[in-house]
C-alpha cells in the first residue's frame, strides 16, 4: 500500500503586546500590512489574534503561513515582517517569535 507524505507548511508566530493608546493606528497599519504580506510568493494566509489586557494593552499573535521552507526564510530576511511593521508603528514590545512546521 503505498501512502501519501505528510502535508507540511511552514508558519511564524509572533507575540507582542500594544500600548492601547497606540492600538488604532497599528489595527490600521495591520490592515494593510496583511494585504502587502499576502503578495509574497508562497504565502498561504496572514492571521492576527488579539486579547485586550486592560492594565497592559492589547496583546497581539500574529501568525503567517508559507508553502515552503524557502519562502519563509527569504521573508523573514528581506521581508517586510510583523516586527519590522510594529517597529515602525508603535512602541509595542515583541515578546516572542517561532518558527514552525504546520503538520494539519
């Protein structure tokens, strides 16, 4: 029986939190950030959660989706990525960043 390879895509997540003050104009910046980062070769999907924290701001996952390795990592070079749009809009800081497989 022969059976069909793992489908696999490769995803960043990145974790940060913005100051409420400055959420308007980076939801705005996002919204244009997704379309520009969807214009990549081998982007499958730009996905951004958020949770309000009253006391801290708004705590913001940003997830991106790539049919290969590849294309990732020229991205995440050269790109114009989730850090680098929050670095240029908003004081926010970057708590983390992963890179991952997506097996599902």
């Amino acid at each position: 029986m022969i059976a069909a390879p793992p489908f696999a895509a490769y995803s960043t997540m990145t974790e940060a939190v913005v100051p409420s003050a400055e959420w308007p104009y980076v939801y705005a910046s996002l919204q244009a950030f997704k379309a520009h980062v969807q214009e990549y070769p081998g982007c499958q999907r730009l996905e951004v959660f958020v949770f309000v924290e009253d006391d801290v701001g708004i705590r913001v996952h940003c997830y991106s989706t790539w049919d290969t390795l590849d294309q990732l990592e020229a991205f995440l070079e050269r790109g114009y990525t989730f850090e680098r749009m929050l670095a240029d809009t908003a004081d926010g800081a970057v708590e983390r960043s992963l890179v991952m497989e997506k097996l599902f």
